[in-house]
C-alpha cells in the first residue's frame, strides 16, 4: 500500500530528530508544495488556456520521457509525466561546504537519501542564511541553483518551469540523470551515485541525438561535451594538487598563501583553455570569479567516477539494462571493493572520494 506523501514525508522529518526540526519543516513544505503544484502534461496539452509555447515544449518533453524508457531502458513510471510552475528559477539550492584546509565536503545525514555532501533549501534565502552560518564558522562555501532533483522514486517527480525552456538536450540530459538515479542508488556515497547518472544522461543523449537530432544540434551537443568534459579535468586536476597541499600541514598563514596561488593557477590555467580551445567562450566564468575548495567539490562529486562507469559500459558493448545489472551488483559491494572494481586503486583514493 502507498503511504500518502504528506505522512511519509513528516515521518521522514520527525524521525531526524528535533535539533534540525526548521530544516526539515521547510524540506516538508518545499516539497508538499511541489506536489501540490503538478497538473498531468496530457491535462495542459488538451487544455485550450495552456501557452502555445509551453505546450510545444510539454510535447517534446514526453517524447524524450518516452525514449527514457522504450530505448533507455530507465524506468517507466508517473516520473516527468506532469508539470509544476514553482514560479521561481530553481526548484532548491544546495549548499556546499568544506572546511579551510580541506578539499573534503561535509556532509549531512537524512533518514532516506543517507549522507549527501551538501544540503538542500527549497528558498533562496534559507540556503543563504545557512551558508552564511557556516562562512561565519571559517567555512569554504558554495551556494548552487539545481533545476531538478529526483525523490529516488518514492514520488513521481513533475517537469518543472525551471529547466522546460532549456534547449532539448539539456531538457533530456536532466531526465535523463533523474531518472538514473531511479536505476541506481547507494546511501552515503555522492559521487558515486552522481557519476553514475551523468554517464547514463551522457549516452542517453548522444543516442537520442543520434536518432533525432540534426547536424547543427549534434555538432553543439559534442562540443559541449568537450568543454564539459575539459572543465571538469581542469577542476579535479587543481582539486588533487589542494588536497595534497592540505596534507603537507604548514601553518595556516603559509598554508593561506599557497591556496591562493593554486587557486590563482586554476584561473590562469582557465583562461588559457577558454581562448586557446574554446574561442573565448565564456560560460565557466561566473563559476571561477570567486573560487574555493566547495566549489571545486561540486563539480567533483558529478565527474570523477564517469570515465570509470563509462569503461564498464564500454566492456558490456553499450548494453544499458546489463550496465545497471552490473552498476546494482557494484553498488552492493562495500565501498573499497566498490572502487576498486571500477578501477580505482583505495590505497591512492584522494580525499575527492573519501566521503565517510
């Protein structure tokens, strides 16, 4: 039987316990109200009221929630089926923090989803205070916008206004990964999970692409794939030289001066890529205006084990339901025997994949 949402989710927060009641009452409420906010996409397509434009969307939205499933093989179910206008431009802010000296987030524990390195607000101003509380406490902070996230199945998940208008690759890309994580996941292992569901979206799309997109919209995805994947090597190349800088124990003034220079090295070694390779396309900007070791940890916990997850679709010949037989069979192994079939040797693990 179906637990009604409203009782699962206020057990889920009660069972946490008191000290962290407001966090979880708002959680509550972001999510009761998101709920409440879904109309079935087949109610707005018929509806004569519903925007021209949002309905061109709504229907290339389900045809790609359509292939997630026949094609995908990803899970078919109520998930991305409906809408919700939230009326604001992400549907929660994530918070990620890591102390001065570390390249290792903190973590919070939930009754559910286990231990995350970063901590959800369905408000702006409720990630800001927080975040605030911990840069008062001598935190390394990062406050970022998400413009979906999956209940892991326990809801049926809505299309929401804040990604519908992206272009039809990244609207496929969130589902995509959304609904991976329906496929596949492991309490208290971030990168894990998050790896696995961007080596689902990436080859997703690259299929999706592949049967209905055309040469412009192709050529856009792989070059953005390029820059993505450059990015993200940059990041965890500079993430690995500040851990093993953290591990060296100068004083804390020197051990300030030689941050600031890697990180001051990250951002020339940026720009170098941005006009060399990338045309001057500037799209990371905003990101490394002001970087910090949780920053970098956000872009971390979304690419270090993708390389690896695709080697093992590689290996099975590109057959995605024996992939995530195979994913699930990891996923029940402990954590080192985890890595290390995937490859990564747990006596060289970087403090990037030391999430415990």
């Amino acid at each position: 039987m179906r637990v009604p949402a409203v009782i699962l989710i206020a057990t889920v927060a009660l069972a946490a316990g008191c000290s962290h009641l407001s966090y979880y009452l708002q959680s509550v409420e972001g999510q009761l109200t998101l709920l409440k906010s879904r109309q079935e996409i087949t109610d707005l397509l018929a509806d004569p009221v519903t925007p021209a434009a949002l309905k061109r969307r709504l229907e290339q939205t389900l045809r790609i929630r359509e292939y997630a499933s026949s094609e995908l093989k990803l899970p078919d179910n109520q998930s991305y089926r409906s809408y919700a206008d939230l009326g604001r431009p992400f549907v929660v802010w994530n918070v990620f923090a890591t102390q001065e000296f570390s390249i290792k987030p903190e973590q919070w524990c939930f009754p559910i989803a286990g231990c995350v390195g970063y901590r959800g607000y369905f408000s702006k101003a409720g990630a800001d205070n927080f975040a605030g509380e911990m840069r008062s406490a001598g935190y390394d902070v990062y406050v970022g916008g998400v413009p979906a996230y999956s209940t892991l199945g326990w809801f049926n998940d809505p299309v929401l206004n804040t990604f519908v208008n992206y272009s039809d690759y990244e609207v496929a890309r969130l589902i995509f990964h959304e609904l991976g994580h329906q496929v596949m996941y492991v309490k208290n292992d971030t990168e894990f999970n998050e790896s696995f569901a961007v080596a689902v979206e990436t080859e997703g799309i690259a299929r999706w692409l592949e049967r209905y997109g055309d040469s412009k919209t192709r050529a856009d995805f792989v070059r953005s794939q390029q820059r993505r994947a450059q990015f993200s090597a940059l990041v965890i190349k500079h993430r690995r030289a500040l851990g093993a800088l953290y591990r060296s124990k100068f004083a804390p003034a020197e051990m300030r001066e030689r941050k600031a220079a890697l990180f001051e090295a990250l951002k020339q070694d940026y720009r170098q890529l941005k006009q060399q390779e990338w045309g001057g396309f500037a799209g990371y900007d905003r990101f490394l205006d002001d970087p910090n070791n949780a920053k970098l940890a956000s872009i971390s916990f979304y690419n270090t084990l993708v390389p690896n997850f695709q080697q093992v679709l590689a290996k099975l010949k590109g057959n995605l339901p024996a992939f995530y037989v195979e994913v699930k069979r990891l996923a029940a192994l402990g954590e080192k025997a985890r890595y290390r079939a995937l490859g990564v040797d747990p006596s060289d693990q970087d403090e990037s994949l030391q999430l415990k």
